[in-house]
C-alpha cells in the first residue's frame, strides 16, 4: 500500500488520505501541545504560510505516546492551536506513532532513515516527515527546528 492509500481521520473525524496532497509538498509532524518543542507550533504555521501557495501543507498528527504530553480531545487540541499558535494547517485524529498500536501511515514513515542512516521508531513529539509529490520522504528528528536551514532547503527543493 502506497502512503497515498493509507486510510486517515481529521481531527474532526472525517475521512481523509494523503491522495489529498497527491502532487504536493506535505511536512507530517507528530504534535502535542504539552512539550518543550510545542513552540515549534510557530514555526510549522510560517511554513504553512510561507510554502502554502507553492504546493505545500505542514499535516499536523496529535500523539499522546511522549510522556502524555496530548491528552486533550480533538476539540481541545483545535481550541489550542488555532488560539495559541493561530495554526490553520490541516491537522489529523490523535494517533500512535509507536509501538503495536503503531497507525499504518507510520508504519510507512518509520522505514525510512534519517540524515545519520537510522530508521525506526519516532524518538519524540515533532519528528519531521517531508513527503514529496513523487512520494519520496525525507526524515528529520524532534531538535530540528521548521526554520532549520536543511529543512527548509528540501521543501524548497520538492516545491514546483
């Protein structure tokens, strides 16, 4: 199964999948709004509002599996990023990205290595997966900030 076929939820449980953003530029970040990386929050919406007429979308996925650092319901975790962080990125159902309850999409994400040539399990909240419009996925780890020059150097690389 591609990426593009993975079955997912929006935060307001309606069906969706990545074919949505087939032929864009799509950064996943596992979020959670009770983490020391939680300000990076602003920089994924400068992202957003930067890149978003170009063909990209930052797709935010709550994960409660750091430290429950997203116990919020989905209204909860909505009322705090479009006030808090005025994010106005698509973000999806709270998922597991880890472990046997792992969601298909990072069953997928996870095989794919890092800059250091490590794959596996997301090591914490704000892992980066930046999927191309060929499919194609780079990885980038939590510490790396959205304005992180090798970051923003692949979107704009995949950008059309």
């Amino acid at each position: 199964m591609s990426l593009y076929e993975i079955p997912l939820t929006t935060l307001a449980g309606a069906p969706t999948s990545l074919a949505d953003y087939r032929d864009q530029v799509v950064l996943i970040v596992n979020v959670a709004s009770r983490c020391g990386l939680t300000p990076q929050y602003a920089g994924l919406e400068r992202l957003q509002q930067e890149y978003a007429k170009r063909g990209f979308t930052v797709l935010g996925v709550p994960c409660n599996q750091f430290g429950g650092q997203e116990p919020g319901s989905a209204e909860e975790i909505e009322t705090f990023c479009s006030t808090t962080y005025g994010v106005s990125f698509p973000l999806l159902a709270k998922i597991e990205v880890n472990g046997a309850g792992r969601h298909p999409l990072y069953t997928e994400l996870t095989r794919v290595a890092d800059a250091g040539g490590e794959a596996g399990d997301v090591q914490w909240n704000f892992e980066k997966f930046l999927v191309g419009p060929d499919g194609s996925v780079t990885r980038f780890r939590p510490r790396t900030e959205p304005d992180a020059p090798e970051l923003v150097a692949a979107i704009e690389a995949r950008l059309v």
